[in-house]
C-alpha cells in the first residue's frame, strides 16, 4: 500500500490535475498515517497519534468524495462520528488549514481545472460544489486574483 501511495504522490507532482496540491497533501497525510500506523504496531509505542491522524484522513476521503454536495464541518464530524470541537481541532494540527478553507481552496481549484478546460463558469461553480454565485464568485476571485469569467478567458484551453 505504500508503494502505491508513493506512486501516486509522484504521479500528482508529474501531471498535475485540477487540485493536485491539495490532493498532494491529502495523499501525503495518508503515506504518514500509513507509516505511523506500521511503527505503532512494531513498537507500541505511539497509537494515539495515528488515530488522530488517521481520522484527519477520513475527514480529507469524505470531503473529496462529496464535494459537489453542501459540506461543513458539522456534517463531516456527523459522518465520522466525532464532535465538530474535536475535528476541528485535529484538522487544523495535521493541515494547518481549518475545514471550512480547506474545502472552499479545494473547490475553487476544482472550479479553475473545469474553466481551464472551457466549461461556462456556472457550471464550474455548480459542479465543484457552490450554490450560491456571489460567494463562489467572491471566494474564487480571492483564492486566483481574478473573477471567474477574466481566469476562463486568460487560461481556457478553448
């Protein structure tokens, strides 16, 4: 399992895709719960940690599974069983970013990869998970330094 997690590591430091840094530090998590979960088993001696970081990685698989849908904070601790507090607190110790900003950067990298490939930019909002245009329209000009329709312009494949 190590061995494909390291492949992909390489694989999204290679080709890039849409959210791929993201995605990169996502993997990377995995790789150490991986590896700390090994060298808890052969030493015993650290297993509160990599249960820690092992649900940072399940809160990372469930926001990158449901994207598109409405997600926050209170719906990821429900489907992982822990307190909002908890995962909070943990998140941001592993990430350094809290949920709320790590979901909003991933989106609008997803948002970016789908103008890039000449989608309208209410279908990238839509489809990377906003529902309301103002914010997505505020959050991605935040994130890129420029307003969805001006990034679509300068950067489509089209």
């Amino acid at each position: 399992e190590a061995g494909a997690l390291i492949e992909d590591l390489l694989n999204l430091g290679n080709h890039k895709p849409c959210g791929w840094q993201l995605s990169l530090c996502a993997v990377a998590l995995q790789l150490l719960s991986l590896l700390l979960e090994t060298a808890s088993h052969e030493t015993n001696s650290i297993p509160q940690p990599c249960g820690n970081l092992q649900l940072v990685n399940q809160a990372l698989d469930y926001v990158h599974r449901h994207l598109p849908e409405p997600i926050s904070l209170a719906s990821t601790a429900r489907a992982l069983c822990v307190s909002k507090s908890y995962l909070c607190h943990l998140f941001k110790q592993h990430t350094g970013l809290n949920l709320l900003t790590y979901i909003n950067r991933l989106r609008v990298e997803k948002a970016a990869g789908l103008l890039r490939e000449g989608r309208g930019v209410a279908e990238a909002a839509r489809l990377s998970g906003y529902t309301n245009y103002s914010y997505f329209f505020r959050r991605f000009k935040q994130e890129k330094g420029l307003a969805p329709t001006d990034y679509a312009h300068k950067y489509s494949a089209i």
